[in-house]
C-alpha cells in the first residue's frame, strides 16, 4: 500500500507515468534533475532517456506488464464502464 501511495505522489507531482517511475525507482532528485538535463529530456516534462540501468530496465518491465494488464483484462474493464453508462 505505500509503494502505491508513493507513486501516485509522483504521478501528481510529474505529471507523466515515465518520470513518476523514474522518481519512484531512482528517487525524485534523480528524475527532477534528468528534466532538467536536455541529454535526457526534450522538453522537460518526460524523460526520453534514463541514464541508470537499473531504472531503465524497470521502467520497461513496468511498461511491459502494463500491456500484458491491458490484454488480460481489456475486455471486463469495458464491461464494467459500459453498465456504468
């Protein structure tokens, strides 16, 4: 239940899931700095490269159980906001 609460203080604070996990992953000092820096942020609301290996990776197995959820429960989920219509 923390681990949630963290990320969805992150998610608030950044703005963009990429960053939230970067902050959550590598901390928010890490993340604020990688904004800030154009060798890894463009425009300084998402990271586009992420200079740790280690949170690299974790982002991506984030991003790739995320689709997996996706595909799993797609269905149920447009199920259950088609009764709340």
């Amino acid at each position: 239940k923390y681990g949630t609460l963290i990320l969805s203080f992150h998610l608030k604070e950044f703005g963009d899931l990429k960053a939230a996990l970067c902050a959550y992953n590598a901390g928010r000092a890490n993340a604020k700095k990688w904004l800030k820096d154009k060798r890894y942020s463009k425009d300084s609301k998402t990271i586009d490269v992420i200079p740790i290996k280690e949170t690299d990776e974790y982002v991506k197995r984030v991003y790739l159980a995320k689709e997996v959820y996706k595909k799993l429960y797609n269905d149920e989920i447009n199920k259950r906001n088609e009764v709340i219509k």
